[in-house]
C-alpha cells in the first residue's frame, strides 16, 4: 500500500521507468542468488575429481617413543583444501559408494588417494614405481589397490561385528 501511494506522486514517465525497472529486479537478484548457492556447493564438495587431486608423497623412518616401535613409512598426503572436511567425509561415507567411485574412471585415482591417506595405509608401491599419475597407476595397480580396499573393509567390517557383542548388554 505505502509503495501505491509513493507511485502515485510520481509522474507518468516515471512510474513507467520503476515499473519497467521492477520486472527485471526479482528474476536478476533470484538468478543471483542461484549462482551463488550454486558456486559455493561446488567450491565445498568434499568429493574430489581426478584431474583436481593434490597430493605428495612422505617417508617417515623408524622411531623409537616411549619404547613403542614405530616401522618405517611411505604416506600420501592430500593437499587439498579444507582437507579434514574431505577426509572427514570419506570416512563416513559408506563402503558401496566408495566402491562405485573407486570404480568410476573420473574418481578412481583421486578416491584411492584419499584412502590412502585417511587409513594411513604403507604407499611404498607409490615409491617402489613412482607412480605419480592415474595413467602410471592403472593397470597391474589399479587391480592391486582394489584388491586391497576389498579386503580391508571386508576385515574392517568383520573385526566391527565381531567386537560388536562385547559391547552390547545381555538381557535377563
């Protein structure tokens, strides 16, 4: 009602000018706003494409702490960022849909990286036959590693189960 009236002092030319300025404004500002959400959830996707995977390769050797042994190491670190968020992910995601895109040639090599490093499994393979790319990891590797995180969660899963019961209470 107050925007009627304030019209209404206007002159002809002139509440042609808001009205015509008005139609564009909401359609303008919503467009805006989508890109906007939209631009952001992709910058935050904690799932990572192959071609934008950061990552380097550490060797750590063996140490001796509070007479705790700790065997030399090869680890991958991923550099992207925020990388707790992403790893944070990957640990909660469910073992199919890592499965699905471990097996998808888009995500294969970044997943497998981001495994590696989440689980802080031993990368001398990497090392072994500098395998820095996706091309130099498919193949004989390729099969390897999935081989390996098959038989990882399969023994994650069951060792979950096993000590599962101890944990539960009986009832009387």
């Amino acid at each position: 009602m107050n925007k009627e009236k304030k019209l209404e002092n206007l002159k002809y030319g002139e509440k042609n000018k808001v009205r015509a300025v008005s139609k564009y404004v909401t359609p303008v500002f919503l467009v805006v706003l989508l890109l906007n959400s939209r631009i952001c959830t992709e910058a935050q996707s904690p799932i990572i494409h192959n071609d934008s995977i950061r990552f380097t390769m550490a060797f750590t050797s063996y140490s001796v702490l509070d007479s705790v042994y700790s065997p030399m190491k090869y680890h991958i670190l991923i550099e992207n960022q925020p990388n707790q968020i992403i790893l944070d992910h990957y640990a909660q995601m469910d073992t199919s849909m890592i499965f699905s895109l471990l097996g998808d040639k888009n995500f294969d090599w970044a997943t497998n990286l981001i495994l590696y490093n989440l689980y802080d499994i031993n990368a001398y393979m990497f090392f072994a036959f500098e395998i820095k790319t996706r091309e130099d990891w498919i193949g004989y590797f390729q099969e390897r590693d999935l081989a390996l995180w098959k038989a990882f969660f399969l023994f994650k899963q069951t060792t979950e189960k096993r000590y599962w019961k101890y944990f539960q209470f009986k009832e009387q």
